[in-house]
C-alpha cells in the first residue's frame, strides 16, 4: 500500500544507535531515490564516523539531543535496557508531533516503558525479524531488512503514525504486521530466543567434546551460528524473558534425552518417525 | 599438489547413485577442462534421464553392473546400507585393478564391508563435509564440494590409490584430508550427526508450542535447517552411530536444562558467561 496524502513519509528521522539494526536502517534509508534526512547518533564516536563516512547518515551529532531536536520519528535502536532508558529521555524533551519507535527485541518492557512515560499515543514499537551474529556497524547492511517480517505495537491512539511506520519499513523491501506487545513476546521465547540458547546449548557440549568450529560441516556451521551472538545484547532480553522460554528449554532437554534413549535402544524407526515430522514441520 | 606422472587423473569413472552428493560430483567433473569419461547410475530413471540431460554424466546406463564395467574408479554415493551392499557387489564382478570408493558419512562400517569382500587394498572411503537438507539430483550443485573438507580412508597398501582420489577431489576444488575410519566416526558423531539430532529436537519442541516455521526468523530458520533432513538417509546411520551420539545428546539435554535453571532463577551473570564462552569457541 503506497501512504495516503494524510501519511506523508518521515522527511526526519533520528537513529539513536548505529549497530547492526540502526546502521542498517540507516543504509537502507539513504539508499531510497527520495530519502529522508536522516541524522544518527551512537555513543561511539568512531560509529557515528563511519557511518557519516558510508553516507547512511546525513548527520551525526555527538549527543542525541541534538539528533532528535527537530525529528519527525525518532527510532531507538540500542539493546533493550538502552531503549527504556532512551524512550523516557527522548519522550522529555521531544514535542507530541514527535512519533517514537525502536526496534528492540521485546516489545512488552518498551510497551510498559512508553506508558510510564505518558507517549503510547505517540509509540510505535517495531521489531524486525533480522540481525546478525555479528554486531557493531561494520556489521550493518543496507539489505538487512529486504523481505524481513517486521512486528509493530501501537496503541489505538498511535494508529494513523503506525500507519506511517508501516510505510517506512515497506519503503525499505520489509514486512509490517501489526500485533500485540504481549503475544509478540511470548511469539519471540519460542521462535527466537528458544532457538538462540539451543544453539549455545549445542555450541557449550561441542566444546566440552574438543570439537572445532572449523571440523563442523555446513550444517553443523548453520545450527552454531547463532552461539556467536553477542552476548551483552541479549543479557536484558533474559531479564524479561517470557516463562515461555524456560519451559522451551525444559522440552528441549526432554527432547534431547528422548532422542538419546531412541538411539541406545536401536529403535530406528522411533528416530525415522521423529525426523519425518520434524521435516513435514519444516516444509509445512 | 599437482598428481605426480605416476598417479594419472582417472579417465573413466563410475558413480553409483546420483542424488546430491553423487549428482553434485558428476556435475563438478563434467566442469572440468579436461572431463573423466562419467557413467552414471541410479535405480531412479529419471535420475539417470535428469543427469544426462543437465550434461552431468556422459552415459547413464540402466544397470549398474554396465556402468562399472571398465571403470578406472567406482564412486558408491547412496545411502549407507546401500554403499555397504554395492562395495560387496562391484567388489566381485570388477578387477584388481578398479580402484573403488564412496561418499558414504560413516566410514567403520565400510572399511568392514571393504575387508570382507577382500578389497581393502583397493578401496579409498571418502566423506565429503557437504550436503543439502534436501535430496536427490534436483538438489545437486555443481560448487557443492568447493571449499568442502572430504575425509579420507585408505589402507598403506591402498595409498597409491588414495594420492589419485585426493587429487581427483581437488580438481573439484575440495580438499582431502587423510583420517582413521575410527576417529573418523566419532568425530561425526559429535560435529555431525549431534547437530542433526539437536536440530530435530528443538524442531520437534517449536512444532509442539505451535510455531510455524515461517514465524522463525534468519537465527531459527538456520538452527532447524537440518530438521528438514532425509529421513530415510540416517536411518542407516543412526544404526551404526558411534556411541558419543547418544553421549553428546544427554549432554545436550544436561546444558538446556541448566540454562533453564539460570533463566529461572534470573542467574543473567550465568546466562552472560555461558554465551561468551560459545562465542569464543565459535569465533576460534
């Protein structure tokens, strides 16, 4: 859907955090024919240089303050606990025309956090479903969010600026679908951060076995990936984590012992069975 | 290494089966400058007619004993009770001096099946670490073995041999590494078949909480690509699976239910250490 004439696209945008998920934001922003002015901010000085240097951004100032002055949308992109933290500071000094969003991986903390700060009606959480492993803007680029499902949480006050939102992130190749905070959570203890620890869990026992990284086949590559990621980023996710997420793991361990008593037993077609409809999950 | 004048490149050579890992290596040789004569074969016509069509195999005999007949070098690429069955079969109706390998991922039993029909100083067990989720000749590439590690098992008396198979892997851009069939296998039992199983848990765990695979994002999907495996494929495999299979899973189940337990009990400290130490290990 193209904006209607009463949803104009965002002509400024503030990006407050300039890793992977802002940075590549940024770059997809800067890559459109008729982009937006976009002025970026990071609290590493070297980030905000190359991310003025890659032209993602029009203008970094050193403080975010400045960033946000005069922005149309201002959008956090920080670790979880950093975009509390930043909604109530940016929601202070920003007018009520000002629309705010993040992209942080939970969405019921922020929810919470914009409430407490008096700006549901002017907060339009997001989500995308992309990132890396990697971090930091040198790990940003500028298709990160091309073809990526991205979640939104608004208020029924916030409607026609999630609306524009929306907008943004077709305008850069990405999904919008609008949910709610608490669903979204618990959606992501289940579909991210369960496979998250799964792959340390796997990556923790390779380790202890004495096994490579570099012995690793593609697929053994493919199930550790995600035991690289960093592991600051996603400490205050744990801290609001849904209980979903334990009891994904409880099952996990069950999961495991299940499969390994199948193989002690010789029962083959036990094992062929579960991999038939893990598959038949898989394609489906 | 260039092959020395005493180990000329194989001019004719049989593959046995033609799905992924056969049909990727008939692809990879009718690349060449200097092509191997290729007969192919598969029990599946249309595998055979596939193969001649795409160019990947000069013949494609409708029985294999045609395809072996005057074969330099045989290349059994089927499932591994099937490799078992056709080493013994072409064994006995090819001469001395038919060099004979395969592509099977467990080497022990081969190497037995090698040593019973009297042939272990001309056979050179092969593993390629490659492979697709998916399976049959649609799903072989040409580049498939480029970069890929192949492991090797050969007899001394065999070694000649194995130097003409390592540089026959290398003109496809793979890279051949000698091993003990023992090693071999234990080895994959923890970097191979672990993360397929461990896949196949977390898979069976995200399918029971009711998440669609397209809910997953880049991190999900890659942790449960390998849920999506042949089924039929492993079975074989898991009958022969070393017994640090089953160790390596109930140490799985150990590492998923602590991380539970940390997650439960709010340990972010532990949660923190537990994903730098991963991190480590997969950046080593």
């Amino acid at each position: 859907l193209a904006p209607s004439p009463t949803d104009p696209p965002f002509e400024r945008v503030a990006i407050l955090g300039l890793g992977v998920m802002g940075g590549s934001l940024a770059r997809a922003l800067a890559g459109l024919d008729d982009p937006p002015h976009v002025l970026g901010w990071s609290p590493n000085a070297s980030e905000r240089d190359a991310a003025l240097e890659a032209g993602a951004v029009a203008e970094a100032p050193a403080g975010w303050h400045e960033a946000v002055a005069a922005a149309e949308l201002v959008v956090l992109a920080a670790p979880l606990r950093a975009c509390c933290d930043l909604l109530a500071g940016v929601a202070a000094v920003t007018p009520a025309v000002t629309t705010l969003s993040d992209v942080a991986s939970l969405k019921a903390p922020l929810a919470r956090a914009a409430a407490e700060a008096g700006v549901s009606d002017r907060w339009v959480g997001c989500h995308p479903m992309a990132g890396s492993e990697r971090s930091g803007f040198e790990a940003s680029r500028r298709d990160l969010y091309h073809g990526a499902r991205v979640w939104t949480v608004a208020s029924p006050a916030a409607s026609s600026r999630a609306d524009r939102v929306h907008a943004l992130w077709r305008s850069v190749g990405a999904r919008p679908e609008a949910i709610d905070a608490g669903a979204h959570d618990t959606l992501m203890a289940r579909a991210s951060h369960l496979p998250q620890l799964a792959s340390n869990a796997l990556a923790s026992v390779l380790a202890r076995a004495g096994v490579a990284p570099e012995q690793l086949g593609p697929g053994g590559r493919d199930a550790t990936r995600l035991a690289g990621s960093d592991a600051g980023l996603w400490r205050d996710l744990f801290e609001h984590a849904a209980p979903e997420l334990a009891h994904g793991l409880y099952a996990l361990a069950g999961a495991a012992e299940r499969i390994a008593r199948l193989l002690d037993e010789g029962d083959l077609d036990g094992l062929e069975e579960l991999m038939r409809s893990t598959r038949a999950w898989r394609q489906s």
